[in-house]
C-alpha cells in the first residue's frame, strides 16, 4: 500500500552495456525499504523494459553477504589503519621499485566518477599507467578499431537505429541473452516491420536465433575472411559507394587489394559456409538500405579483433552505410560502464578524457589541469600482461577493484602465481567470498549497487546517474572516497579533496573541454558547472553534446566529418588471422566460453538470487552428440577438460549433448568459479593470448582435449 511517505527513485541497472533506466519505491521516506523495481518508463535505453537479471535487482542485496570492515593482514581494521597501511606501503615500494611497480585492476562496475580518480592518482600522481581493467576483456579490440577508422574512441549509432533497419547481423552476439533488452527491441521492431532481415553469425545457433532469416555458422575465427569477402563482394557488384569514398575516406584501394583474393569460393572454404549462404548475405547486404552490424564479444574476444572490427568498419565505409538512420557498425559493450571509464582514460593506454598519451599537446594539457607531479608519458601494462608482470616479480603491488581477476581471467595458473608473488595485495571488494579474496594483504569493503552514487555510460553513449538509494552498509566506503584517502595519506591533499561525487563529475566534465575545440567527439564542458542539485536531477544524456543547451547527438558521421586529423574516416587492409591457440591431437576441440541469461560474471551478485537459478543452476559442457558418441560420453555424464595452460588443473563438467554445436566443438559458460564447485575453472583453460594491438584476451577459442571422467 502507498503511502504518502513512499518516494519514487531512479537510476540505472549495474549488470551489462544496455544500461537500462530502473525505477524503485522506497517505502516509507529516506532510508526505507526498496520494493516495487521496474524499467524506467522514459529512459531512452529501455523504455520500461528489463530483463530478468534487471528485475531481481532486490533480492541481490544481502547484507549478510557483504564485506562489511576493513581487514589488514587478516585483522580488522579501522580505515584511518588501513588507508595509512596502504599509503606507507605503496610509498616504500615506489622509493624501492619505482612506480612502474604498482598496478591498479579496476572494473567496467566502478562509476565514472571512482575511474577518474583511480585514474589521477595512478596516471597524474604515483606517476604509472599501469590501471587497467577488465573492459579490456570486453570490448578493447572496438575501441582501437573505431580510434583507427573514426579517429576516435566513438560508437557511431544509438538504439533507435536497431528498430529502424533493414538488414540486423548480429556478429558473436547472442543478443537474448547477453543483451536482452535490446533483443526484445529488435523483436518488436521485425514484429513491426516483418519484411526486416535478421542475420546472426555465430558458431553456435543459441536462442538469439528465433528471429533469424539467416544462420551462417562459420568456423570459429574466420570473421575477417567473410567481412573481406564482403567487401570484394561490393566492388564487384557495384555497389560502392564511390562519391563517398573520395569525399570522405583513406586507404580504400589498400583495404581492396587485400580483400580481392576473397572470392566466395576462398571465403566458403575459409568459413565452412556454403556459397549459397554468403551469396544471401552479400546480396541483402548491397539491395537492403540500412544495414547494422552488431557485434560483441565474440568479435572482440579474440587474438585478432581488431582487425576484424576494421573488416566489419571497412563494409559499412564501402557501401557508405554509415551515419545515416538504421546503418552503422554497433559494438555493444558487455559491461555497464565500460565506455564512461574510457571517457576518464580508465585504461592503460588512454590518458584522459580520450587524450592520447603519446600527443604533447594533450600531456601538457592534463599536466597543467590536474597540477599533475608525475604525469605518466608512456603506455602502462595492459591487463594479462600486468598480471604476467606480477608474476615475473616485476610488479610488487596490485589492488583489485570491483572484480574478481581469479575466476574471470584468463590463465588462472598466471593469476594465482601473480597474486602469490606481489609483495602487497590490495582488494577493494562488496562481496565477503570470492575467489580472489584469500590472496588479499588488506581488504577493503566497497559500496555496491544501491549504495553507490554517480554515472555511467552505456554503448550509445549515454550518460546516466546511478544513484545511491541506500546508505552503505558497515563501514563500506565509495570507491572514490577510498582512493582519495589514500591519496591523501600519500600527501596529495589538494588534489582529492573531493566530498561528492558532483565535484569530481565536473572536473572531469571540465577536462574534456579543455584545450578541445572540437578536435575530439568527447566535450562535455556544458555539464562542468552542475551544482548538486541538478546534478542529482541529472537525465540520461548522450555524448556528443551539440550546444551549451546540453542536447546530445544521436548519431555520428552524418556529415561526413571524422576525427581523424584529416577529417576523413580510414580503410584498414586486413590480412585475416588464424586464432593463436590452435588443436592438435593431444588437444583437438576449440572451446568456446560465454555467459547465460540469468547470471552476471562470477556470481558474487546474482548467485544470491534464487529466482535467477532457476533458468540454469549449474554449469555444463555443450558437445556436438557425434563427438560424445565417439568419445563414450552420454548426456549428463562428466567430462574432464585439460589444456596445455592448465597444468594440474582439470575442469570437469556435466555434458549436454547439443547438435547446436558444431563438431570438434565445445562451449561452457564462465561464471561458476570455485567458489561454487572446485572443478568449474573454465579460465583456467584459456592461455591468456592477445590481440596485438588491443590487449584483449582471446576467450572464444581454446584448444582443450575431453575425456570421460
Ligand atoms: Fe538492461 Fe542489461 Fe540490466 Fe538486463 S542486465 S536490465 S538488459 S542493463
């Protein structure tokens, strides 16, 4: 029952890229109970939709599953003891070691506001870019193919271009599960429009098939060689988009010339796909308008998805599908605030506000706005490497914010031995179990969703408060209160005196436009000067803003102008690349990792919610039934996975026996760490192999033996 009490609060799911608008009653005024969770009606990313995961946000939340003190060596600390531990400790490695010795892993699950101070304190202050995050698991390999065809870190669509298409392919995505709000708008816009075609291509045929026109299930791996094809396809068939090209693009005869020996025959025997199922394609791609292309993990977790990111790039380029309604490559990032940490410069190789730290320029401008003593000049180390680092000895220090490197990690041996190495760990941390807790030196209890008060952005780049409903609990702290202790206790007084999280939205809101002058998509000097109030009142709000009236740009490029120094977007020519972890004999089936519909990474969240296991409530391994058949396996009976990279460890599994699965090979989701059963270390069978450019690990294509167990 209402009662006059009650207060309507709004903020933002904290689970994946949608980044969906949620609406929640508090009973009975400030600090009553939460109940009554829906979508936000009037949130541009969901309009009131949720997904199953968005709504058992509530039952999530229990106390008594939280870390609730600080603890140092494994005593219970107050924070005055720890931050001062932390700051003496840090300061003494940095004397001994130098900074370079230090490493920061955050989480795309920190707002926008704890990245950016994470990020002065490591980059302007200690004076080492080595703060990485696990959004480089997620979608690093887009960002560094937009930064080479657009210039820019920049996702060029927005949602409403889903609904409004011709042509939707779906590339490594399983959308229904993944990023299910923006399945069930793609659902209701065929629904609307039944003559709109749906493409996925996916090894695998998941439940994001139910809408397909078209399954084209290549050889895991191969996605460049049919995004080359394409592109020959186009020159061919005449359907380049020749006045475009020469108006506003580079390299287009280079990226051609590579391409040109993808014949359908090439790209049918490199992709194990009939020429007639290319032919479709190909065909829809040139007669169909508006074409997005829609891609996620399974194009960016891979030891080359930069490149096939600039293959998919270079098709929309060619066929000047792009800025304009319903047309565009449209990464989706899997975590929420991915793209607000990479605003602040969240990743090894950013400095801030998408200034690059080789650009003097841009040094000395974050140098003089920051009053910067140490500001970082080179690339620090990206997230495997930081954790091989560690484990050579090189890096003695690590805190862990906001995730769970252990069980989500490649290489779990590497992790471990990184972790047992460090002279000092660090973990800042809402859930009192996971994996990576027992390696901590000091542990510092953290805010989570509900708590937590600030922004995100999600994959259109839409800015959105995640407010903070409750009061923390214990003696939990913001992320961004914690870093700024210990900034402080490191004599950095001035420079973190932040009291809320507004101040620190404005100086990064005032960053952006320094020194910009349009140069860079990323100005948000109009927000720099929100007082509380507004700030908390603040709507959701796309990036770029078109005038000091705050208004956001829906779409990108429709002009024709790029933010390359030129103006002009670039044709990269692609040389397609086998995976790096090949199968051999001893190790012949690829693996294929990946998540489920009701649970978010290692479970640390939804796994205390009931309702959201009743969907799956254990993990298992897909297997084509030839491949059980021949090896003696049968449905629910175990299997024992080994790879080169796992040493002693073998992950063992209950089959499903799954003709959705191509033969040779398997799939199993990540989430079940040890925490839930000690045989379900998936990471533990990947090596760790990265995109050279990126940094981003390869999780979609293990070589693995399987035996009965
Ligand atoms: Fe929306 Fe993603 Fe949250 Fe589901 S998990 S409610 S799709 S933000």
């Amino acid at each position: 029952h209402a009662c006059q009490d009650d207060r309507l609060l709004q903020t933002t799911c904290p689970y994946c890229g949608v980044g969906c608008g949620v609406d929640v009653i508090q009973r009975g005024g400030m600090q009553g109970q939460l109940s009554q969770l829906t979508g936000s009606p009037e949130h541009p990313a969901n309009y009131g939709r949720l997904c199953i995961k968005g709504t058992h946000l509530l039952e999530t939340l229990d106390k008594h599953k939280r870390l609730t003190q600080p603890l140092v060596f494994g005593q219970v600390a107050t924070w005055d003891t720890a931050t001062k531990e932390i700051a003496g400790r840090l300061t003494q490695i940095i004397e001994q070691h130098g900074p370079d010795a230090i490493g920061l892993y955050g989480s795309g699950q920190l707002l926008t506001e704890d990245y950016y101070v994470a990020n002065k304190l490591m980059k302007g202050f200690i004076g080492t870019a080595n703060i990485d995050t696990n959004s480089r698991l997620c979608m690093s390999s887009a960002v560094v193919a937009y930064k080479r065809a657009f210039g820019e870190d920049i996702v060029p669509c927005n949602y409403d271009d889903l609904e409004h298409t011709d042509l939707l392919i779906l590339i490594g995505s399983n959308a229904a599960w993944t990023h299910p709000v923006l399945y069930q708008r793609i659902e209701r816009a065929k629904l609307r429009n039944p003559a709109m075609k749906v493409v996925i291509i996916d090894p695998r045929r998941t439940d994001s098939n139910t809408l397909a026109d078209l399954h084209i299930a290549l050889r895991p791996g191969s996605d460049s060689a049919l995004f080359c094809g394409l592109l020959n396809f186009l020159a061919d068939n005449n359907a380049l988009d020749n006045p475009f090209i020469e108006a506003s693009t580079n390299g287009f005869d280079d990226a051609l010339k590579a391409a040109s020996s993808w014949s359908l025959e090439a790209v049918s025997e490199a992709c194990d796909v009939p020429q007639d199922y290319l032919n479709t394609l190909y065909n829809w791609f040139v007669e169909l308008p508006r074409v997005i292309s829609f891609f996620s993990m399974g194009i960016n977790q891979s030891t080359t998805g930069v490149d096939k990111g600039n293959a998919i790039i270079n098709c929309h380029l060619a066929s000047g599908k792009i800025g304009r309604e319903g047309c565009g490559p449209f990464s989706i990032t899997g975590q929420p605030n991915a793209m607000g940490g990479r605003e602040v410069g969240g990743l090894s190789t950013m400095l801030a506000a998408h200034m690059d730290i080789e650009d003097p320029e841009h040094h000395q401008t974050v140098s003089t706005f920051w009053q910067a003593p140490n500001l970082i000049t080179k690339p620090g180390l990206k997230a495997v490497d930081m954790f091989q680092a560690a484990a050579d000895g090189k890096l003695k220090c690590l805190w862990i914010m906001a995730t769970n490197p252990v069980a989500s990690m490649p290489n779990r041996a590497l992790v471990e031995k990184a972790l047992t190495h460090c002279e000092l760990v660090i973990v800042s941390e809402t859930a009192a179990k996971n994996d990576t807790l027992r390696f901590a030196d000091i542990v510092l209890p953290a805010t989570g969703w509900s708590e937590k008060n600030g922004t995100v952005t999600n994959s259109e780049r839409r800015i959105s408060r995640q407010r903070g409903l409750l009061a923390p609990i214990g003696e939990a702290k913001h992320d961004w209160q914690i870093i700024s202790m210990v900034a402080r206790a490191m004599g950095f007084e001035d420079a973190f005196n932040y009291h809320h999280p507004q101040q620190i939205f404005n100086e990064h809101c005032a960053l952006t436009s320094a020194n910009n002058n349009g140069a860079r998509a990323l100005d948000l000097g109009p927000l720099a000067t929100l007082t509380i109030a507004e700030y908390d009142a603040l709507r959701p709000q796309q990036w770029p803003l078109e005038s000091a009236h705050r208004i956001g740009r829906e779409r990108l490029f429709a002009n024709g102008e790029y933010y390359t120094k030129d103006g002009k977007a670039r044709f990269i020519a692609i040389t397609p690349q086998k995976p790096e972890q090949k199968t051999c004999t001893q190790y012949p089936y690829i693996l294929n990792t990946g998540r489920v519909r009701d649970q978010w990474h290692t479970m640390t969240r939804t796994g205390n919610a009931s309702r959201l296991l009743k969907h799956i409530d254990r993990p298992w391994l897909s297997i084509h039934p030839d491949d059980a058949k021949r090896k003696g396996i049968s449905d629910g009976s175990l299997v024992a996975l080994h790879a080169a990279c796992s040493g002693d460890i073998k992950v063992i599994l209950p089959a499903k026996l799954d003709d959705r699965q191509r033969k040779g090979e398997l799939f199993a989701p990540f989430h079940w760490s040890a925490t839930w059963g000690s045989h379900c270390k998936v990471g533990a069978l990947l090596n760790g192999a990265n995109d050279a450019l990126s940094g981003q690990p390869e999780l979609k294509h293990g070589a693995v033996s399987a035996t009965p167990f």
